[in-house]
C-alpha cells in the first residue's frame, strides 16, 4: 500500500504562539511530528505550512515542507493545496497527521490509510477509541462519534452521544458505542480536491466540526476502532510540558 502523509501546519495560535516550532526535546514540534509519521511507512511526509520559519525548521532536520497560502480556513483547505503542488494523482492515499501531535502512533498512521484503502464505498476515513470517563463523555473539547453497522460515522458532536435515556452514565453503555474521534483523516487526493467546493453545512458551523460537511453532503467516512489511545496533542502550554514530560521519561 503506497500512501502520503501531509502535515498542515501554521504558525498563528492563540493559545500558544508560534506552536509548531515549540522546542520538544531539542527538535520543533512540527518535526517531530514529521518523524513519527514517517515510521508508519508512508512513501512520503510533506509539512504543509504557512510560513517560511516552519519550512526552514523542516528543511535544517530533512523534513519535505511546501509553503501554501496564509488564508486557509481549514487543515483540509490546506491540503488539498498541497495535493496540488504535490501533483498527487485523483487515486492516491492521503493521511492528515496534525501538526500539534508529536507522540502520533505511526501505526494507527497506516492502519487509518489501510482502511481507506479497503473501503471504496468511502470518501475517507478516520479514527476512534472507546470512552469509559464520564468526564470525558460530557466534555464539549472532547468529540464523539456514533457509527453504522458497516463502521460508518453518522455523526460527529461535542455533545455526549449517544445518550442512553434509561442509564446513569457514559461508562454503563457499550464500550463499542462510546467513542472518542482521534482527528486523524485517511482522504483520496480526487475527493481532497473537491473539498474547498463544497458549501459548509449548517451542522459544521454549529458544532465547530468540519468533517460534518462531507457527511452533510452525503459522503461517507470509514472508522477505524482502536484499541489504543494517541499520545496527548498539544493546545496549550500545559499539554506542552505534559509532552515533554512524557518523552523526557520515555529516554
């Protein structure tokens, strides 16, 4: 299985500036994100970024970085520009590793691409492991998904769902049916292309979630159900020192 994997990446953050050349462990974040994604067998890794100082970073560590435009609304905007600088062919695998996750599993990387793969009924897909924390379940930060018989999401919320109406909590539902989405996206490069074309919906705007507009427009996207949390990203300063904590202790 041949597939790339795009980093988008951009300097502006409002909750910690400069973010993807934050230092972790002598490398910028967006490195090392590059090199976790390049241990999932990926033919190749392309930082897709907005400015020049992430491009430099990359390239000083022998990281492939491509500057596209400063005005994308979204990570997908962003690839689907860096698909056509790429020149990537309409058939070809895709994985959006986000720019602020440095512990990435590079295994999930290629099983979320390996799902793809299978799955033509499928414009992309995505990731997903079961909740068990009634905290977590109610947290509007954290999204849910539900799914279809065929491992198909059917929606995406910040909302606790599904919401058993006769339990008392997340942790009383099926394990299967309580689900964290992991923001990790397999596309074809053809549908990539097609995504700035396509309207926002109503339910996207709403929930602040813009893979609701792929399903919004009738497009379906596969779930991989993982066994294995991800490393936690990094939003803020304190998710910073988490990580470095944790890859201080791992040697």
């Amino acid at each position: 299985m041949s597939f790339s994997v795009i980093v988008p990446a951009r300097l502006a953050s409002s909750r910690l500036p400069n973010k993807p050349l934050a230092d972790i462990g002598g490398l910028p974040m967006v490195v090392r994100v590059a090199q976790q994604a390049q241990r999932s067998g990926a033919t190749q890794v392309v930082v897709a970024c907005d400015d020049d100082a992430i491009a430099q970073a990359c390239r000083q560590h022998g990281v492939q970085a491509l500057l596209t435009r400063v005005d994308h609304a979204s990570g997908s905007d962003r690839l689907a520009e860096a698909v056509e600088l790429l020149g990537l062919p309409d058939e070809a695998l895709v994985v959006n590793v986000q720019g602020d996750e440095p512990l990435i599993d590079p295994t999930l990387v290629r099983e979320c691409a390996a799902l793809l793969a299978a799955r033509d009924d499928c414009a992309m897909a995505t990731v997903a492991h079961a909740i068990d924390d009634e905290a977590e379940f109610r947290n509007p930060n954290v999204v849910k998904l539900v799914r279809d018989a065929a491992s198909r999401a059917l929606y995406f919320s910040r909302a606790p769902i599904p919401w058993w109406r006769d339990g008392p909590a997340a942790a009383s539902l099926p394990a299967t049916e309580v689900l964290r989405h992991v923001g990790l996206y397999a596309y074809r490069a053809g549908f990539l292309r097609r995504f700035p074309r396509l309207t926002p919906s109503p339910l996207e705007l709403i929930e602040s979630l813009e893979q609701l507009r792929v399903l919004w427009h009738g497009e379906r996207i596969a779930v991989h159900l993982s066994d294995r949390r991800p490393g936690p990203g990094v939003d803020t300063a304190d998710d910073l020192a988490r990580v470095r904590a944790l890859l201080a202790a791992r040697g």
